[in-house]
C-alpha cells in the first residue's frame, strides 16, 4: 500500500505547525493526516479510529507520555506497535530514555525543517513491510 493510503494522526497544539504538517503531507501525498489540537482530542479519536501512524507533539509533556503508555499497553483501537514519531523543542536523557522504553521510532526537534517531516514520514515504513488492516 502506498504511504498516502497510510493514515497517520497528528497531534499538535500549535495551529501554525499543524497546518504546514497537514498542507506538506496533502501535497506530497506521503499520508492521509488526521489532525487534533491536544492530547485529548487525539485520544478520544484514537478509541474509535485506527490509525496506522503518530506523530505527537509533547507541548502536553506528561497526558502525551500517558498516552503513549495506554497506547503501548493496547488501549486503544490501532495496533499497540504502530509508528511513533514525536516532536519536542528539547530532550533531556531522562525523555530520551523514557520515549525509547515506549518504543518511540523517531524524534524530532524543533524547529525542524520540513524535509525532516518529510523524511521522517518516509522512514516510518520501509517500502516493503506489509501493512496490517
């Protein structure tokens, strides 16, 4: 399946980030984005929906860390072992260690360039890794 069948949820607060997100993702075909403005949002959307994909900004530091827990213990509606990219202005070891036990694929740091975006939606799949339903 091609990556702009794959859909990805973006969590994000910052409408400005969001918008770039979404407009690069539509225009390059790289993922059909869903797109919410905080942590619950996402949240109540991930318990009916399943995504193949995250990627989550940790301005909600600790609801989006909680999240990534109940999404690794199988909390919710997509598969526990989806792809995870999150973006973050800075990383100390203690959140490079946490996002690293939940299995977090990929971290971005912000600002970042959006090639980073691109080649990090990219990365989240190898071309030839079957896709579950």
């Amino acid at each position: 399946m091609s990556l702009a069948r794959r859909k990805v949820l973006l969590i994000e607060p910052d409408g400005l980030v969001r918008g770039t997100v979404a407009s690069v993702c539509r225009e390059l075909q790289l993922v059909r984005l869903q797109q919410a403005t905080s942590v619950a949002q996402g949240e109540k959307w991930m318990q009916s929906n399943a995504d193949h994909g995250l990627l989550l900004s940790l301005t909600e530091r600790d609801a989006a860390l909680a999240l990534l827990a109940r999404l690794r213990a199988g909390g919710l509606r997509c598969g526990a072992d989806i792809p995870v990219a999150v973006m973050v202005h800075g990383a100390d070891a203690d959140l490079v260690s946490r996002l690293k036990e939940l299995d977090v694929r990929r971290l971005l740091l912000q600002p970042f360039r959006l090639r980073d975006v691109v080649h990090t939606l990219e990365q989240l799949w190898p071309a030839a890794e079957p896709m579950a339903a």
